[in-house]
C-alpha cells in the first residue's frame, strides 16, 4: 500500500491552479525551510530569528525520530 492511500503523504492542490507543481507533504519526506532573515515585522532582531529557525529544525528532527 502506497504512503499516499494509508494517508502518511498529501499533495495538497488547487485544481484552480492553472501552473501547478504539487509537493508530497507527510512522514518520510524531507522538509525545507524557507527563511527570510532580517525581512520580519514581526521579530526584529536576527539573532531572534536565527532562535526560532533553530527551533523549527530541532522540532523537525524530533518529530522524525518518533515517527
């Protein structure tokens, strides 16, 4: 059985998308983070936002090893 049909990966899609490229989303994919630094409104310090992509990439590693 396909991880797509027991459910582990998606693909989300907009069929109103004319120009789509859909991605596989779910347990046993790799993950990319796509950081802006120094562009938040939000946070204003880099090294904040250095912190909290640091976070991202621990949580990631996490979730994997108890998946």
């Amino acid at each position: 059985m396909s991880e797509i049909s027991k459910g582990t990966i998606i693909t989300p899609a907009n069929i109103n998308h004319k120009k789509l490229h859909p991605i596989g989303i779910g347990k046993g994919l790799m993950v990319k983070i796509n950081a802006n630094i120094g562009t938040s409104r939000i946070i204003a310090s880099v090294a904040e936002e250095l912190k909290l992509i640091s976070a991202q990439c621990t949580a990631q590693m996490q979730h994997e090893e108890f998946s």
